[in-house]
C-alpha cells in the first residue's frame, strides 16, 4: 500500500481546503457568539432597566404610603397594618361613636 507523501500536490491541495473550511467555520461560529453576546447583553440591559424603574415606582408608593400615615397622624387616627399589608386606620371620630354607641346601646 502506497502513503502518499505529505508534499503530494493533491493532498496538499486537500488539507489546505480542509484549514479553510475550518477557518471559515471558526470565523462564522465567533461571529455567531458575537451576536447572541449583543442579543443578551441587550436583554441585561432591559431587565436592569425594568428592575430600576420598578424600583421608583416601589419607593414613590412608599413615600405616598408614610405621607398619608403623617396626615392621618396629624387628624389624630390611629393607623397600622395587617398582615397580608392592608392599612387600618381607628380615627377619632369612630372612637367617638363606639363609646355613643356603648353610652347609649340600640334598644
């Protein structure tokens, strides 16, 4: 059996298609990485956005939340939170009421 000699014009001819294609495939493969490296730095992009905005919309109900528990404060309510997070709010004028309603039960 005849190994052809590694100078053999043909198969030199062969092994260097073979390093192009292999280039080429590394070529298109980097640039395949290159795109999703783009798509998914974008998404990042947009979830950090979304979280910051997200973010201020937390803290400007928050800020809304402690500026009427102060203005509640200030009438003289009583406020406080259950736990699944619902404001109560006992103002003066319910407390006036339930001792009425104790002074003077419903016949």
């Amino acid at each position: 059996m005849h190994t052809p000699a590694p100078t053999d014009p043909p198969l030199r001819a062969l092994r260097q298609r073979l390093e192009r294609w292999e280039l080429q495939h590394l070529r298109d493969h980097a640039a395949e990485l290159a795109d999703r490296l783009e798509r998914v730095t974008q998404e990042r992009d947009n979830l950090l956005n979304e979280r910051d905005a997200a973010w201020r919309t937390a803290e400007h109900w928050h800020e809304q939340a402690m500026q009427l528990v102060e203005d509640l404060h200030a009438i003289g309510a009583q406020c406080g939170l259950t736990p699944d997070g619902q404001l109560i709010v006992h103002t003066p004028a319910q407390e006036q009421e339930q001792e009425q309603e104790q002074e003077h039960p419903a016949p």
